[in-house]
C-alpha cells in the first residue's frame, strides 16, 4: 500500500488558481446581494456565497497537503 503524499506540484499550482478564483467569485457574490433590489436574485448570490465558502474550505485544506508549501506558508492559508 502507498502512502499518500500530497498533491503533485502541479496540482497545487491549480488549486491556487481555483482559490483564486473563487476568492473572487465570493466577493463578487456578497458585493453584488448588497446592490441588488430583486429578492430572488439575492437569494442565488447568497447561495453562490455559501457554495463558494465552502469550496474555498476544501481547496485550502487540499493545498495544506501540498508539497510545495513550507509551514510557514500552510499557516496564512488559515
């Protein structure tokens, strides 16, 4: 049996690129529920929000597995 060791240099590469992005997507999301007057559209933003919070959980505990990170900077990931 193979011991798990991480995701590959590559995938951390895209994992930042996805928390990146959806970093982006959740502020807009919160933004934009602030700005808009129509209730059904600010219940799918504040869906969108909560989905993103969530996503971002996972990628963050996915990128603490990475190889490329050092201690110090798994730490700003918290």
């Amino acid at each position: 049996m193979m011991k798990h060791q991480g995701t590959a240099p590559h995938e951390s590469i895209e994992l930042h690129e996805l928390l990146t992005f959806k970093n982006v997507s959740l502020t807009k999301s919160v933004t934009m529920s602030k700005l808009v007057s129509d209730n059904e559209l600010k219940a799918i933003l504040h869906q969108d929000a909560v989905a993103c919070q969530q996503h971002i959980k996972e990628l963050k505990f996915l990128l603490e597995q990475s190889v490329l990170l050092t201690p110090d900077t798994k730490q700003t990931l918290s």
